[in-house]
C-alpha cells in the first residue's frame, strides 16, 4: 500500500512511519508536513508543505494512493492560544484532504481509506463516570471543538462514499519522549519523563485528576489496526474510542517513586495552572471500550507499563 502520513515529521507520525514499514503494511510511505520525515528510508518520500494548499496535496496524494493516516493538527495548548492557527490547520486541512481524498476515490473501485485521529478533548460538561460509545460530543476547548466538527465531516464524507473513514480518539499518550509540546496534557508526561532523567517538573493540577492515558507503543497498533480493518468494520458510525487506561495524576506520581525512588518523586512539584486544569479537567478519565477491544484494538495493562515501556525504549 501506498499510505500517506500527515504531521508524517513529528512525534506519533515518525513512530507509525516505522510501524508501517517494519510490519510489511506500506511499500510507501509519504510524509506531510512542514518538515522532512525523520525516518531515513528509500522507501519514505517527504512533501513539505502547508496542508490546505492544492499543489501540496496532489503532490503528497496522487493516483495510486491507497490511505491516508492524517495526524497532523495544532493541539489542545496551542489551540487554546491561538484560534485562528487552529481553525486553519485542524478545520481547514481537514477540510482540504477530505477533498482530496473524494477526488481521488471517485478514480477509484472503493473509496480511498482515511483514519482520523481525534480526542476525547471532544467531551465536556457533565459525563458519566464511564463514558458510553454512544455519548454525544460537546468540547469545551476550541481544539475539541475543530475535532469534534473534523469527525462529523469525515463520518459525513463515509456515509457518502467519498471516503472510507475510520475515527480514532486517542487517549492521552504517555510517557513521550522528548521536549515538552503544546498540549495541555504535555505534563501527563513530563512529570515522568524529567524527574526519571534527575530534572525537575511541575504538576499544574489536582493529584485527583482522573487522565485517560495509553502507551505509544499501543496507540501505534492500534492506529496501524484502524488502517487494516475491512472496509464496513465499524458499521454506520465509524467513530471509536481507543482503549486507555484511568489513572490518577496521584498513581501517576506512585507509579514514579516505584521506578524511580523518593529523590525522582522530590523532584515533582506542585504548580497549579488555571488554563491547563480547565482543559485537562473538561476531560472525561474513563470510557467504555468494549466495541474497540471486540475489533481487536489493544489495551495497555498498568500504568507502571508505560513507565518501564519508556525507561526501556529511551533510558536504555
């Protein structure tokens, strides 16, 4: 397959990259971004470029496109900042490879496949304790709000036939590698990530915040899994909510003195951020999954997993 990777340069589009290409799923991979790919490949073709612009899409999507994995968005923090960046880059360039993506499945037998990465940012307000498959969006962020709105174009686009579209709401992933990004969620990680390299951080919410968090290692299946499905997998709705686990930002801190000792846990301090516990707390921590485990998707088993899948992967 050729297979088409937006936000192909950053973080989860690097990871999936390898993924396609180590499990025999892509004989191509092509890059969107506005930086080249970081995985150095013959069989990885990098197109820099702004997403809502034509030439750059028929450059990334010609004939012979198989999929498209579009991750590429401007995130909770950094939407929050600036709405007018976030309502060109994650409403706009949704709205521009959705086009695409009609252009070239009208050439095509069956429509060409589209995974689309989401959030449970599209919650708010009051919810459940477990969130239920079938419970309506309503973000209360402005990124919430353009994914919420990108999923209804993409479900609207497959009921349609313009598109064969898969909906993927990502848990929060941790631990990342790297430095700190613009989502608001970017301390889930760095108050791990730091502290197990003897650096200090700060935690901007309550200890009782309640996080959906999934491992990188598992998202990267299971966005790799939506691709593979058969086209008709997810029925008329084609929106699922990935599996994840609930852990408090408490149990997140055990889980660093486990791995780390009491000096990594000293090195986590307290420093409460208004703006950033309005989002993150706008989240919902727990969500019935039983359809995507059913679909075989994967699920992380512990969080003090993903502490030791990261001290294996890079600390190592």
């Amino acid at each position: 397959m050729r297979i088409v990777v937006t936000g192909g340069a950053g973080f989860l589009g690097t990871l999936v990259t390898e993924a396609l290409l180590a499990g025999g799923t892509a004989r191509e991979v092509v890059s969107l971004d506005l930086a080249p790919s970081r995985v150095q490949d013959p069989r990885v073709r990098s197109v820099v470029g702004d997403l809502t612009d034509p030439a750059v899409l028929e450059d990334a999507l010609p004939e012979g496109t198989d999929a498209v994995l579009h991750l590429a968005a401007v995130l909770s923090g950094g939407s929050a900042q600036d709405f007018d960046l976030s309502e060109r880059v994650n409403l706009d360039g949704t709205r521009a490879l959705l086009g695409r993506v009609r252009a070239l499945s009208a050439l095509r037998e069956q429509p060409l496949r589209l995974v689309f990465t989401s959030s449970l940012a599209v919650f708010g307000g009051e919810v459940p304790e477990i969130v239920p498959a079938t419970w309506a969006a309503r973000p209360a962020s402005t990124y919430g709000a353009f994914k919420a709105i990108g999923e209804l174009l993409v479900a609207e686009h497959t009921r349609k036939g313009f598109a064969d579209g898969r909906v993927c709401r990502l848990p929060t992933i941790a631990v990342r590698p790297g430095a700190p990004n613009s989502a608001a969620s970017s301390f889930a990680s760095g108050i791990i990530r730091e502290p197990l390299q003897g650096v200090a951080s700060t935690c901007p919410v309550p200890h009782s915040t309640r996080l959906w968090l999934a491992g990188p290692r598992t998202v990267v299946a299971n966005l790799v899994h939506a691709l593979t499905l058969p086209p008709g997998a997810l029925g008329d709705w084609p929106v699922l909510d990935l599996p994840g686990l609930t852990v408090t930002v408490g149990e997140m801190l055990a889980s660093l003195e486990r791995a780390g000792g009491a000096e990594a846990r000293a090195l986590v301090t307290d420093e409460p951020d208004p703006a950033v516990e309005e989002i993150v707390g706008s989240w919902p921590g727990a969500f019935d999954v039983e359809r995507a485990l059913a679909l075989g998707f994967g699920k992380d088993a512990s969080f003090d997993d993903l502490v030791a899948e990261f001290v294996e992967d890079h600390l190592r």
